[in-house]
C-alpha cells in the first residue's frame, strides 16, 4: 500500500500561548526567589526529584526539573536537598504505599534544614484519597498539585517559595496543552516526544483515564517542530510518548492519523531512529505497518500489550479485540515487518480468570512467540470496575503467574537466539556497570547488546555483531560507526 503525502498544518491556536508567556513570567520572579534563598543559605540551593511509574511520567519531570534547574536550582542525587518533588504514579497499589513510606522517610531532612520544601504530584494526586492523607498525615509537604495542571510549576514554585502556606491545586480535567517551557531532558541523544495525553479506553483494570483525564493529540505541526528543534540539539532518536499512541489524531477532526504522523516524523532530516510506545491493538492500522516497512528508521520493535489470551477475559477487561484478532494482528506484523521484535504485557490473575484462560494466554505467547513479556500478577487498583469484582486467591494467581512465565522465558530465548552472528545497528547508551571496559548498546528492535568500548561511544550509533547470547541479552562487538 502506498501513503499520500500529508500536508501538516502550521502550529495553531491549540497551544495556550497566553498560558506559557504567564508561566514564563512567573519563572523569572521564581529566579529572584531562588537568587535571595541562595543568598540566605550561602550556596545554591538543591533540588531532587523522585520519579515513579511510566515514560509519561519520566517526561513530565524532565519539565518539573527544567524548570527547578531554570529557576536557579542545582540537581543532586539525594533526597537531603533544598526542594524535594515526588511525581507519583498510581497504577499499582503497592506504589502508593512506597511514595507514603518515602515521603515519611525525608521528614527527618526537613527537621534539619526547616527551609527545605517537599511538594508531591502526579497521578496519585488525581485520587482524593490520596490528597486527604497527605493533608491530615503529612503536615511538612508544602505544595500538592496533580497532572492537568503542571505546567502552572513555576507560579507555585514561586507561592511556596514566598510564602510558609501549603499550596494545593488540583483540576479534575483539562483541555489545555501549554509547550515551550524548559525541559531538562535526561539523555542528550535521545528523547520522548508527546503524541497524546489521557486516554479515552477505559480498560476495567486501568485508572490512567481517571487520572490523566480524557485523550488529547497535540497537533501535528507542533510535533514536528519539537523533533526538528531537538535533532538541531543533537538528539538522535525520538520516542512517541502516548497512552495510546494509534488513536493518535482522531480529537483533531482533521485528515490526521498516527501513520502519517510517523512518516512525517520518520521523514524529518536527521531523525536516526524514531520509536513509540504504546499502540493499543484495536487500533493497530495496515497503514501504520507500511509505514514502518517502508522506513528503516522506525524501530523494528512493537509493544503490543496483550494482557491476556482469553476472548472471554479480554470482553471483561474491556481490551475490545479477541484473542484470534491479536493472533491476526501479530502475524501480519511478522508478515509486513519480519525483523521487527514484538513483546507485550500480561496480566496474570485478573478477577474471574480459570486454569483454562490461562491456558488461551500461553498458548497466544506460543503461537506469537513474543521477543519478550512483562508478566505481572493482577493487583487490584482502586477507583477501577475490576476492583470491585471477585478476586483470585494470591496462591492460584502465583502458581499461574509461574505457569505463564516459563513459557514467556521459554519463547523469549528462542527469539532472541534467532539474532545469533547478525550483525545490526545499535546506539551506545551507558557505560557497562557491571563489566569492565564495557558499554551498553540498544538495538532497533530494543535487545540490549554489551560491547567492548568506553564513555566517549555514547549517543554514537555502531554496527554490532551479536556474538553470545545470554538469553535477554547479548554481548558482541562493534565492527564500524554508522
Ligand atoms: S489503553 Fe487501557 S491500559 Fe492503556 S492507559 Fe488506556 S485504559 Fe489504561
């Protein structure tokens, strides 16, 4: 199939370009602020920042920290700093009683240093049951805001810093994208980009669309521009950030779709390797397909999150495909992009799931033959159809859990044997902690290769030579700079 070339729009009204100039505004006085606590303590004050949970995350505090590190902060590793930010993710249970334990862990730092102010955002603050906690039991956090809202950071950077009350701000939606304000990003070669924000798919086991609001898509022009800006930065590969990323478009009433924006994004001059995450599988276009095959600088890896293999459960976690149309899609991926990796997520446990359910799950990992899979054990979330629904007892869901991932380990070496003596493209990403005198290298269809190199590799793209598999990963060898 052939695409039609796409003419983007010029950067429209979408972005609150009023709301960025405010925010930028605020930023400046938050300098000032930050100039006279430097002045009082006689060093630059520090900042930390805690970041839990998904990419979506991950990038929101590279805002959160472009903002601290503009208004005058310096980064540092602990958690005894001048100013201490938690960005929370809530899609397990277990990771809001970490982000209590935490956050009642650094009191003691607070005692020392009275100055010091603790803010807490992100999903976790979407829930008002979280943000009554915190308000009875945590009296020493002195700012709460949650995720519709950050890009106001600066305005209540500069309330916290000018005052001794507690700041605590939090909307229920929004239908505000506000750009162009700083960003620290963590790597100087590679960088997320966002597509979309929210989601609108309401899985039965999911709380992301409660607490990230409805999907937005950011419009294509101003995307475009965020990739030429960071490959004039010297990023070399871009990671499309969506809860959903091939919905991508379709709240834009326009001729837009997430296929042309990846050639589009694929087709910017410069752009090494574009790669995404996540696409939902009911929405999986042939278009997108021959977009990937058609460019060798989209990554030949696609997460394709199952969750599980039963038609039956997939209708009661509300997925909307079938375990024979997953099974379809998987195969015309191997079809259209045969060298491209496919991994996915499963849920193991889910309420109501049999011995038998399980048996349709694994027997889609056998027949897919997933490059790899993050198994999780179901683990109720609350504020979600799913919790309220009879549980599975944590021994079955353990034993099944067990059942699922010998075969997903099973599966995953065979694929990755497959890679044996082959020689392929990778980005230098670190140093090798473990082995001397090694770096790591991230393969376009995600393998993680260690070679023979050192720091001044990083961020530089090398043909690698797959030599030792060591199931999950490989060891090899550059053979030349590409
Ligand atoms: S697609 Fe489903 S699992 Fe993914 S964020 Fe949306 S509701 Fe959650």
């Amino acid at each position: 199939m052939t695409m039609k070339n796409y003419t983007f729009s010029a950067p429209a009204e979408q972005t609150d370009r009023d709301e960025a100039a405010r925010q930028k505004a605020f930023l400046e006085r938050a300098r000032r602020d930050v100039d006279d606590l430097a002045a009082r303590l006689g060093r630059r004050p520090t900042c930390h920042i805690n970041t839990f949970g998904c990419q979506m995350n991950a990038k929101d505090s590279e805002k959160l920290l472009g903002i601290l590190l503009a208004a005058g902060y310096e980064e540092t590793e602990s958690e005894d700093a001048d100013l201490v930010l938690f960005n929370t993710c809530t899609v397990r249970d277990n990771a809001d009683q970490r982000v209590f334990g935490r956050l009642g862990r650094i009191s003691h730092y607070k005692k020392k240093n009275p100055a010091m102010k603790i803010g807490i955002c992100g999903c976790m603050m979407q829930e008002p049951s979280n943000v009554e906690r915190i308000r009875k039991s945590y009296p020493y956090v002195d700012l709460i805001f949650g995720t519709h809202n950050l890009f106001r950071f600066a305005e209540y950077l500069c309330e916290v810093l000018e005052s001794d009350k507690r700041i605590v701000e939090l909307w229920n939606a929004t239908d505000r994208i506000v750009e162009d304000l700083p960003s620290d990003r963590k790597y100087p070669y590679k960088a997320g980009v966002n597509i979309t924000f929210g989601c609108n798919n309401f899985c039965t086991y999911c709380i992301v669309p409660y607490v990230r609001g409805r999907e937005r898509s950011r419009r294509p022009g101003e995307i475009l521009e965020e990739v030429r800006t960071l490959v004039s930065q010297g990023v070399k590969e871009i990671m499309l950030l969506g809860q959903n990323v091939n919905s991508y478009g379709r709240d834009l009433g326009d001729d837009i779709t997430f296929a042309r924006l990846l050639k589009a994004c694929a087709e910017v001059e410069g752009v090494r390797l574009v790669r995404f995450m996540t696409p939902h599988p009911k929405d999986f276009s042939d278009e997108v397909l021959t977009v990937i095959a058609d460019h060798p600088n989209i990554s030949r890896h696609i997460h394709l999150p199952l969750q599980s293999g039963s038609t039956r459960v997939l209708k009661k976690m509300n997925r909307r495909y079938t375990k024979e149309q997953y099974i379809a899609l998987a195969e015309k991926i191997r079809k259209a992009v045969p060298d491209a990796s496919i991994t996915t997520d499963i849920i193991v446990g889910f309420p109501t799931e049999t011995h038998e359910d399980v048996d349709d799950t694994i027997d889609v990992v056998r027949r897919v033959g997933f490059d790899n899979a993050f198994t999780f054990i179901y683990s109720m979330r609350r504020g979600t159809p799913a919790a309220t629904w009879e549980q599975i007892p944590e021994e079955i869901k353990k034993a099944e859990f067990q059942r699922v991932l010998t075969v997903v380990q099973e599966t995953a070496r065979k694929q990755a044997e497959r890679l044996k003596g082959k020689i392929l493209p990778g980005m230098v990403e670190e140093v090798n902690s473990q082995t001397e005198g090694y770096v790591t290298a991230r393969l376009s269809c995600n393998m993680i290769v260690h070679i023979p190199g050192d720091a001044s590799m990083i961020g530089r793209i090398f043909n690698i030579r797959l030599d030792r598999c060591c199931g999950f990963y490989y060891f090899g060898e550059a053979v030349g700079e590409i």
